[in-house]
C-alpha cells in the first residue's frame, strides 16, 4: 500500500533545507518515494491511501544519540543533586545512588522511556547500559530503531569523577567484554534491522588502558559501533589526570580508542586542544543539552564542529523529550556564542535528526527525500502556541512541545497516529512504572539508612 501525506508542510532537512508548504510526501513499502506539490503526487498515486495534511508538518524523526532509558527512575531526584564543579571531587553524578532493579522492573522503566521518547517524536535511539538483554526484545516491540550500547568498565568501588587511587578488577571488565559480544551476537540485527548493538565503554575514568584497547579491537572486529561519556565533569578531569598524567581525550587518543564511528556524550569540559583532538579523529559529540543546563556545564558545540566533529543531540538522564532538548540546545549555543542569530533553526535541527542519522550508521534516515527510510513524524501547527506558522522550521524549534506531534512511522509503519501510541500499552506502562518506583526507591531507603531523603519525597516511596 502506497500513502500520500497531501497538503502538509513538509520539511525535508535536505542539502538545501528545502520546505514545501503545501507539499505531499509518498511512502511505498519502508521507504519516502517521493516529496513535491501534492497535486503532482496525488495524480501520480491516484490508489494510494491518502491523508490530509492540512495544518500538519511532516518531518523527520530525532535521533537521540545518547540515553538511558532505565533512569527514568530517578527524575525528580538526580536532576537537583549535581556533583561539584570545583574540588573537592569524590565520584559519582549524585550523592544517592540509583536503586538495584530487577529485570522485570528495568524493563518497565525502560519502556517508560520508549514511550516518552515515541511521543516526542523520536524514531532513532542510542540506548546506553549494562545488561541490555534484559529489555532489548521490548524495545524491540516497540518499533523504534535502536543501536543499545552495553557497556563495560574494570573500575570498582567509586564512580565517574573520583580522582582517588585506581582499584581494578581486569576480571569484571573481561566480563563484560564477553556480555558485550554475547549481546551482540543475539540482537544486532533483529527487528527487521531495528536493533542493533554497539560496544560501551564507562568514562575515561572508569576504565583501565587494557580495557580501553580491548574494547576499541572488539569494536573492530565486530564491525559496530562504540559510544562513551567523555569530559562529563569535572571530577572526571581530574581523575584522568590523577590516574594516567593526561587529560581524558588525550588518554584516549594514546590509546587508538577515537574513531569516526564513536558517539562521545558530552564533551563539556574540554581544553581547547582536547576539541581539536576529537576534531581530527571524526568523533561524533552527543550534544546533551537539556541535561547540560540542569547541571550548569555546556560544550563549545561552534568549536567542535569547526574543527570537524559531527554534533548530534541526546537527551541523557530522565528525560527523553527532544523538542526540549532541541530548543534547549538553541538556546545555550546561542548564549555562549553570545549570537542571537546562530545557531540557526535549521542548523540546530539538523543536529537533532539527520546528523544522528548518519553518526549511527543510517546515512539514508533523518532526512526526507526519494529512497531514503520513512521515519518520519507528523506534528499539529494549529495550536495557540504555533500560529502564525510563517517559518515554519523555526516556529518548531522555537515554540513546539512534544505533544503537538501527533503520528510517528518509522519503516513506513504507524507507531502513533491521531495523538494514540500504537505499539506501547501506554496507561499499563504508566501505571506499572509508578508502582515500581515506589517500590524500588522504598527498598533502598528501607536497606540504605544512612542515605537522606531529598526534601519533598513522596510517602509512597518511603519505608
């Protein structure tokens, strides 16, 4: 069955940024088969199934290039607990530890994640965790795309950002070196192709020179991807620099770990000659803004991407809204760059779409055009809050929230239409993922005395 969206602005995110107001787009099978005036392709399709578009964008779907689904766990709670930017450092991202889930409870944490990111209009994610098999079939359910890192590290006793004496255990990061390609070997390539494995590995910090180079030789021999929070804090910094007398992108680059097909989340607190570095390898930087600015910390996006990084945006903990991230991501360049007029909108939606795409390996997704895949989502432009839609890309950016995408297809296949999630049994999720987190978080209270309840914290989630 061939469908035609008539009548619609259609965004492309071509070459050329090309619009089409009043234009069509034809899906045949799971791939775009052609965009232009709706008249033409209406008379090319008379039998096709056809939707009117009127007062509808049709655009590509985002690309979160960097997540973690099962900490939807912790919104409202890690968001207010950033650790320091200046010494003392101690390690970790909050003083309270994310609570132990069982996989049934990882999963449904997981899916919640799905379904926020689905509803905002996400179609493309890279999700990034340990065991992953334990919810990789259900996000496969979904009918998202997915690239799942499973992630490795040999560092034990502290987390990210402790600058205190290395402890290693070369025998848990082996482990995981055998879970990564165990992983790999059950799911990449499931799906119908919509999942895909990628190897992971910790931070700079949580991850010993062996570790590092057996990751980047098992990246190679796998033929995949890789992904790893880099220059995330500032203890980080430090510890790299207590650790291996380097900084974290000069550790890795002594290492042969940087390479065209590796997502570096952050990025945010870099010496210029670390942006170079990164530059010169290709790496893709995940532009994590909305989490950026919940931490008060922000890379110089402009300076990565002059000298030859592909910027990319993810949403990062507890939250998987793009629209937010999106416009976030505007905001924040446009303040350290001191420039009210750049990034433009266009430019920054690029980064959110089609050059997440491309950083994960889909050249032909992310952008609408003939032959390329059909993501693609549909989004309400006749709300308060968009009219007049006079420039319609920046009416997006600009003032768009993720509830005014109302349909979402990723292989020519509808995951949400008329505002209703298809694939996710949306009030069962919600339902089950509450009840989880009161039970988990009142188990870790209940075994964990000595950690102090945030001011505000719910009774159902109490001891």
């Amino acid at each position: 069955m061939t469908t035609v969206i008539h009548n619609a602005a259609i965004v492309t995110v071509d070459d050329r940024d090309s619009v089409h107001y009043g234009g069509a787009i034809a899906i045949e099978g799971d791939r775009v088969a052609a965009v232009g005036p709706s008249a033409e392709l209406l008379a090319r399709y008379p039998a096709a199934e056809r939707i009117d578009g009127t007062g509808k964008m049709v655009m590509p779907g985002f690309a979160n290039v960097h997540t973690h689904f099962t900490m939807t766990l912790a919104r409202g709670v890690f968001e207010d607990l950033s650790p320091p930017h200046k010494p003392p450092f101690s390690g970790g991202l909050s003083p309270i530890p994310l609570p132990a889930m069982t996989p049934d409870e990882r999963r449904t944490m997981a899916l919640l994640g799905a379904l926020e990111a689905l509803r905002s209009g996400t179609t493309l994610a890279l999700e990034d965790s340990t065991n992953v098999d334990d919810y990789a079939g259900a996000l496969a359910d979904t009918g998202m795309r997915f690239l799942l890192g499973e992630r490795a590290y040999d560092r034990v006793g502290t987390e990210i950002g402790d600058p205190a004496p290395y402890q290693l255990d070369r025998a848990l990061g082996q482990r995981h070196l055998g879970i990564i390609e165990d992983t790999f070997n059950k799911w990449n390539g499931k799906a119908d192709g919509r999942i895909r494995i990628a190897v992971s590995a910790w931070a700079p910090d949580m991850c010993s020179p062996e570790l590092l180079q057996d990751l980047r030789a098992l990246q190679q021999r796998l033929d995949t991807w890789a992904t790893i929070h880099l220059n995330q804090i500032w203890g980080e910094v430090a510890a790299v620099k207590a650790h291996r007398n380097r900084l974290p992108t000069e550790y890795l680059a002594d290492l042969g770990f940087l390479n065209d097909r590796l997502v570096c989340a952050h990025c945010r607190c870099m010496e210029p000659g670390e942006e170079k570095i990164l530059g010169k390898a290709g790496v893709t930087v995940s532009f994590n803004a909305a989490i950026a600015a919940r931490r008060g910390l922000s890379p110089r996006i402009a300076d990565l991407e002059a000298y030859g990084c592909t910027i990319a945006m993810g949403s990062d903990n507890m939250a998987e809204d793009m629209v937010e991230v999106l416009r976030t991501g505007l905001f924040m360049e446009r303040i350290r760059r001191e420039d009210g007029r750049n990034p433009t909108p266009e430019h920054a939606l690029r980064w959110a779409t089609r050059n997440g795409y491309r950083a994960l390996g889909i050249p032909d997704g992310g952008w609408l055009a003939p032959g390329n895949k059909a993501d693609l989502i549909m989004v309400d432009l006749v709300r308060p809050h968009m009219v007049p839609v006079l420039r319609v890309v920046s009416t997006f950016v600009h003032q768009a929230q993720a509830r005014d995408v109302e349909a979402v297809m990723v292989d020519g296949k509808w995951l949400m239409r008329d505002g209703k999630v298809l694939s996710i049994d949306e009030p069962a999720i919600l339902g089950e993922a509450q009840k989880v987190a009161n039970k988990v978080w009142s188990r870790q209270f209940r075994s964990r005395m000595e950690l102090k309840v945030p001011a505000g914290f719910s009774p159902d989630a109490l001891p």
